[in-house]
C-alpha cells in the first residue's frame, strides 16, 4: 500500500472520531496510526515530501556465502538490498586472523568489496568483523553489528570469548587496543615473534570481542600495535598478558528484551533465548615497561636565561654542555629534577643571555644501537622565543607607560617617584590563609635561590589576644622550595613573617617584607574516614608488601595517601566533601606504584577502585568496609571518574514517525484542535 493511502486513511478516522471523542482521541490516533505508517512501506526522502528510508540495510547475498567452507579465493564479495558506505573501516574493521599486508575494503553501491592480500591458511575460519561500520548511503542507518565468516577447512569455527582491557595504573577503559590469543603452550617468546591466531579490539569501554574461535586453551594478549606486525617488538608498545588458561565454551541462555510502545512506556519484555559464548569476562590489565634507554626527549628555551634539557631517563652524571664561542661554565647555576632526566641551565651572564640564538656542545650518557649506555656527543640550539631586540622594545614601553602614570600624578599634587622602583622576587606560599593540621606550609620562588637567611624568617602564634614567638624549621627542598615545619595546633591563628632581603635569586633579586595569616581549622570542620580493608592479594610470601589507601576528589585528583595497618586506613581532617577511594598493593615496599615486565612475567602491582562514593560531612564519623574483590575490577571504577566514555551507539531514526504525527497535528490544527 502507498503511504499517501495510510495518511489519508489516518486523517479520514481522526475526522470521523474527533467529532465526538474530542483531543484525547485525536493524541491516540495520532501515535498509534503514525506508527503504521512509520512501518509501512517507504521510498527515499525527496523534495516533494516524499517518505524517508528507514529501514537499515540487509545482506542479499554473497560471495563466498556467509559460512562457506573450503574457500580457496581471496575476495569476498558482499550485496546489499540499497546503496551503502562503511564508516571509519580502518579503525572499525578487524579481520581475523591479522593480515600482516592490510586487507583492502571498500563500499562500492550496494555491495563491499574485501580483498586479502596475505596468502590463505589452510583449515582456518576466517572472519571480517565490521562492527557497526555499515549504514545506508542516503540516510545514515545502522546495519548493526556485522560479522562475515568464511572457513578454508570443511567446517567453521564459532566460539567467541570475550572481556575487559583497563589501563594498570587507574583501570581506565582502553579504547583501540589489539586483543588475541596464541595456544596455551606456546612459549612467551612467540608473543615477540609470530603474529596472533585472532584478533580483535577493544571499543570505548575497553570490551573486546574475539569470534571464529576454535575448541582449545589459549592464552590472551593485548597490544596497542604501533608498528602493525601484531607482535610486541618495541618497549613503548603498551602490553596486556594473562597466564590464566582460558578454554572457549558455550551454553544456551535467555535475556530480555523490552518491547517500546513509544519513549515512555513499555509494550512487552520478551525473554529471547540466545548461544551464551564463555568466558565474557576475560580481564587484562594494560601498562608500559619501565623506559630504560636514555636519549635526548628535547630542548627548550623558555626564557632568555634558562635553558632546558629532557631526557627519557635519569643517569647518576649529570651531562656537561659546553657553548661554543663563548664561555657561560662559570656563569651557569644546574638544577636537576629529582629523577635526573630534566636539567635546568640558569645563566648569570648576561652577555650570554641577551644572545637570541645559543650553541652548546652536549655530552651526556646515551644509549646506543646494541642497548649499551655510552658517551654520546650532540649539538644543540637554543633559540629565544622573544629577540633581544623586542625585549628592549617592551621594557621601554613599561617605562614609558610608568613614567607618564608618574607625570599624572605630579600633576595632580599627588605623591609620585621620579626613579622607577625595582622589582621584588615573589613569594609563594601555599596553602595560603585556612588550613588543617596536616597541611604542609611550602614557600615557593621562580628562580634558583642564592641565598635564604632562616634567621629573618619567623613565625608567630596567637594565645587569646598576644602573639608568641613559635618553634619552626625552614627545611630547603630544591633551590626553588622549602618547607616550613612546625607543630600546628587546631583552632589558632598563625602570623608568618618575612624580613624584606630574607631571599636573594642568583640574579640578585630580593623580596619585600612579607605578613601572611594562617589559620588552623578545629576538628569541629572536619570529617574522620576509617575504612576496612579485606581480601587482599598479599600472602605471607610477601614480606615487603603493604596496601596504601588513597582518598581522591571528584577530579580523580589525590589528596591524602595512608597505608592500610592491619587492614586499617584512617583520614583525619577531611573537609566536607565527596570523594572517592583508591588501593594499590606495594608489592615492594618502595612506596610507589610500579609498572609490569613482560619478559619477567611481572605484571603491573594490582590497583583497586571503591565503586560507591563517600559522602564525608562536618563533624561526623564515617566508616566504610572495603573487599578489594567483591566487584569485578572492569565494574570498580565509578562513573564519574571515568575519562574514557563508551561509544554512542547508532540508533535507527524514526523520521517517518515524527513526520506522521505531525501530519496528524496539522490536520487537528486544521479543525480548531490544539495539540
């Protein structure tokens, strides 16, 4: 039937029953008789109005067929009922097993091409998983998941196992990941040598799919491939492996699938049987090796008189940069981070500085071809970001701009200097004004220090209404940071004082007199969180081992970090707040996460997330009972931590619906009937 029959045959009803049933029966007809049309037959939307394709696409055949066994041709050729295109085929499309010379896949009217280039494997099931790739040309409809199998043998192979890939250090889902399997008994050096049997890859939750499975033991192996050989041949490849033996299988099983009258309410739940494939909850944890090879990342100039050097890993010596035709040694303060890998030069000459464009000769301990730490020798080029001459320019405009703010000034009888001030080195002292007892007061400068006078620092308490003297430390932590230690009570008030010229910069800057107030909450302000910890990982092998509890804000940012004493953490002072809650087993006591080795068979130290929030409030004791295995690691990260969101699924669109009803509301219109 045409579908200008069924509007008529819409409109002809409404006007019979609105006559006497009124509005309510024009809104039922509208969305039941709409959705006639919706699934009536539709052509091509068109100019004239004409009727959208709703419909998703569908296979009318194929070459090879869909299942065909002892194939022996290398292209498959797939026909459509439309027109369609395939989305995004080199992210999307995985052919299993991997094609070390990619496959060529294209749409080409209503039919895909795919042609494979490698040579066939003889007995194998063969598998172009298209995922939700393939979408009608003109109106964009998903065909929904999409998997073509063909087999070279006289049977194929159907079983799937299925899971999660999470990031080691904080269980993000990672999205595009390669995930296979290779026989149980292969030797783990074949995940450095031979490509995997099958593949598949991770979406936007990290779940990966692998279908065509034969019956066996497998082992699982997940590689973010960068250079496309599907082997682990270069350390900055993130890796995922498991030792478990994983053993494809399969059960009948039913789930439910709910039937929509419209948006808001349910028709019917079906229970739909359906072949269960196991195991689907497969979980690999991936990470990085630690970067052991030592070469130059880059160098910077960031301003005139410092000049920056990043390297991928520290080294005990220090490298030695030396310019070229001219001398700045003498004239040069280092300041190495605290791993070695990052070195600051601050000149103090300036002739050498106000040169735009610096040549040094650089030697430091590189790692060669074969692996070897060695003396490397290289040239670099330091440019200025802003030329010498510009910087003149912007000087004597600040004077200018100071000089005529003066002459305001003098002419209005106002008070006005006739030199211009110098420059104070800035403070920075954090946290500045409120804190908690266990807050860390850390004063902070731009530059390398010269000189700090402790003497001249002081620090005062106030007792009801006189101030007192208080013991304090100024412990140095670089040449740019130090902290100050002292004994802070709750509900007092501190004066932190500074004498002007306390801190001298290589450059001969000083600071102004400085006063900041600092207050000390009362524990009145504050929450205790005590939470219980269970089901550890660590044995009594473990003899280093501890669980340090970490307490995250909404951002996922750390603010507090204890460890977990006889199954115990407690955070005193936590401000009112939501947070959120953070384990990792410190599998060596170091204090630190640590990433895995493959080839040592050392997985990454295991990481845990509590997938509820806490909800801390002033005044108040919260406890919370925590096993670090009671929900699957895929499922423990909260929401809202998550970074990485699941990909939108495509949804069919319903145009000729909301057109129909439409129609329906513009012929009431027509009749006084407002919808």
């Amino acid at each position: 039937m045409r579908n200008e029959k069924w509007i008529g045959a819409v409109i002809s009803v409404v006007k019979n029953i609105t006559k006497g049933k009124g509005m309510l029966a024009a809104a039922f007809l509208i969305s039941h008789f709409s959705s006639l049309i919706f699934t009536s037959c539709a052509r091509m939307g068109s100019p004239d109005g004409g009727w959208y394709d709703d419909t998703p696409p569908y296979v009318v055949s194929s070459s090879p067929a869909d299942g065909g066994v002892n194939v022996t041709g290398k292209k498959v050729t797939i026909n459509f009922n439309e027109f369609i295109k395939i989305e995004n085929a080199q992210e999307k499309v995985i052919v299993s097993p991997p094609q070390l010379e990619q496959a060529e896949i294209k749409a080409q009217g209503k039919r895909i091409i795919v042609e494979l280039k490698d040579s066939l494997k003889e007995n194998t099931t063969y598998t172009v998983d298209f995922s939700d790739a393939i979408t009608d040309n003109n109106e964009g409809n998903p065909m929904g998941n999409y998997t073509f199998s063909f087999s070279t043998g006289d049977h194929i192979d159907t079983l799937e196992v299925s899971g999660y890939v999470l990031n080691a250090e904080d269980l993000e889902p990672v999205k595009g990941m390669l995930v296979g399997l290779y026989p149980y008994d292969a030797p783990d050096s074949a995940f450095h040598k031979e490509a995997m049997m099958r593949v598949s890859r991770t979406n936007g939750a990290g779940k990966f799919t692998i279908k065509g499975v034969a019956k066996g033991s497998y082992r699982v192996f997940g590689l973010n491939d960068a250079d496309g050989d599907f082997v682990f041949g270069q350390k900055s490849e993130a890796v995922a492996f498991s030792n478990e033996e994983v053993i494809p299988s399969w059960k009948p099983d039913t789930r439910q699938d709910t039937i929509w009258r419209d948006s808001l309410h349910i028709n019917n739940i079906l229970q739909v049987p359906y072949t269960h494939f196991l195991p689907d909850d497969i979980t690999l944890r991936s990470f990085q090796e630690p970067q052991t090879d030592r070469f130059l990342v880059k160098s910077e100039r960031q301003t005139p008189e410092k000049l920056g050097l990043y390297f991928s890993y520290g080294h005990d010596s220090l490298p030695q940069l030396k310019g070229i035709h001219f001398s700045w040694e003498k004239y040069c303060r280092v300041e190495a981070s605290e791993r070695r890998d990052t070195i600051f030069y601050w000149i103090t000459d300036t002739l050498v500085s106000n040169i735009d464009t610096l040549q040094a000769e650089l030697r430091f301990m590189g790692t060669d071809t074969l692996g070897n730490l060695t003396e490397t020798l290289d040239t670099i080029t330091f440019l200025a970001k802003v030329p010498y001459e510009k910087r003149l320019k912007d000087k004597q405009k600040e004077f200018e701009k100071w000089q005529k703010e003066q002459e305001k000034r003098k002419k209005r009888d106002q008070p006005y200097d006739s030199i211009m001030p110098q420059k104070f080195l800035e403070v920075k002292i954090q946290p500045g004004g409120q804190m908690t007892p266990l807050d860390k007061v850390r004063l902070e400068v731009p530059v390398p220090l010269a000189k700090c006078d402790t003497s001249m620092v002081h620090l005062y308490s106030q007792v009801d209404t006189l101030w007192y003297r208080t013991p304090h430390e100024l412990r140095q932590l670089s040449t740019r940071s130090y902290e100050l230690v002292a004994e802070w009570k709750p509900n007092t008030e501190y004066s932190l004082e500074i004498d002007s010229a306390a801190f001298e910069t290589i450059y001969q800057l000083v600071n102004k007199g400085i006063k900041q107030g600092i207050k000390v909450s009362g524990p009145d302000e504050f929450s205790t969180l005590s939470v219980d910890i269970s089901g550890s990982p660590i044995t009594s092998a473990d003899t280093a081992a501890v669980i340090i509890v970490q307490v995250l804000d909404s951002s996922g940012k750390l603010l507090r970090e204890g460890i977990a004493k006889d199954g115990k953490a407690e955070f005193t002072y936590l401000k009112a707040a939501t947070y959120y809650l953070k384990a990792y087993c410190d599998m060596n006591g170091n204090g630190q996460w640590d990433t895995g080795a493959y080839d040592l068979g050392l997985q990454p130290e295991p990481v845990y997330y509590f997938n509820e929030e806490v909800e801390c409030k002033a005044k108040w004791d919260v406890k919370r009972r925590w096993n670090l295995n009671a929900v699957p690691l895929f499922k423990q990260k909260p929401q809202k931590l998550i970074k990485q969101k699941p990909d939108q699924a495509k949804k069919l669109k319903n145009r000729n619906l909301e057109r129909a009803k439409q129609l329906g509301k513009e012929y009431l219109k027509g009749q006084g009937i407002n919808m």
